[in-house]
C-alpha cells in the first residue's frame, strides 16, 4: 500500500468587487464651476497689509527686505517680532 500526498483542495475564483460608475466630464466641470464660484470675492478687494513675524535679532536685516518687496508688491507691511 503506497500512501499518496493529499491534493490541495481546489481554489474558488477570485471575487472583483464592482468597480465604481465612471465619473462624467459634465461632473467634472460642474464641480470645477462649483469651487470658482465659491471662491470668488464679489466686489471686496484684496487686503493690502502683510503681517511677518520673525525673532527680534531678525528685525533689520528683514525689514529692508521687506521695504522693497512691499514697494514693488504694493503692499504694507507689518513687522511684529
């Protein structure tokens, strides 16, 4: 009498969940309108003042750097350190 190794039981196929529907270009730029309108400021302009806050050994050597950048970004600078 010969013994005979066990086979191995066979597997199951492999089970895919179903893959989601396809998202629309329509959706996308319905989406996309969405976001623009949400983010658009009607008719309250920009702040123009820019808060830095830097350690107080910093505060000459920044502040000519941010003398001429608010100049050309016409834009005011608060320093706080």
């Amino acid at each position: 009498m010969t013994l005979r190794s066990p086979r191995p039981a066979p597997r199951a196929p492999a089970v895919r969940a179903p893959r989601p529907a396809p998202r629309t270009p329509r959706f996308a730029l319905v989406a996309l309108l969405a976001a623009a309108v949400a983010c658009t400021e009607r008719g309250v302009p920009a702040p123009s003042t820019l808060v830095v806050y830097n350690a107080g050994s910093l505060a000459r050597p920044l502040r000519a750097a941010l003398d001429s950048f608010g100049a050309a970004a016409h834009v005011t600078i608060a320093q706080e350190n």
